[in-house]
C-alpha cells in the first residue's frame, strides 16, 4: 500500500506541480495502510508522516489524492 501511494503521490506532484495534501481512502486500504505503517501510533501522527489529510470513503474503490486549501483541522461535518 504505502508504495502504491508513493507512486500515486509523484504523479500527482509531476503532473500538478505541488504535493498533495488529501487522501482519500476507503475503510479496507486504510486498515492495510496502518498494517504496513504499525510503527506510527495514533492518526495524527500517520497524517504527519504522510503529510496528507486522511477522508475515509467506502465508496473508494482506490486511493485517490487531492489538493485543498480548507483547513480539514477546523473543519466540522454537518
């Protein structure tokens, strides 16, 4: 998983010209990337490694990045 998204970020990078800062994910593929990543404890700091914020969809049939300027800390569903 966690190449999949090193792939999937440089091509996002290469194309775009910026990182991006969302991944969009769904339930199964996030619980494969905590697998591969068991040595980061706590969301907060696997959204620091990744340097990503983290949206879990199940409708996601593959991860997905994104830019955004919204401030996803502040941010409130309704």
């Amino acid at each position: 998983m966690i190449s999949f998204l090193y792939r999937l970020v440089n091509s996002y990078e290469t194309e775009h010209g910026f990182r991006p800062n969302m991944l969009y994910i769904n339930p199964s593929h996030f619980e494969q990337l905590r697998v591969d990543l068991a040595c980061i404890n706590g969301l907060d700091n696997l959204v620091q490694f990744l340097g990503m914020e983290i949206a879990i969809d199940a409708d996601m049939a593959h991860p997905q990045v994104a830019f955004t300027d919204i401030n996803w800390r502040h941010s409130q569903a309704v």
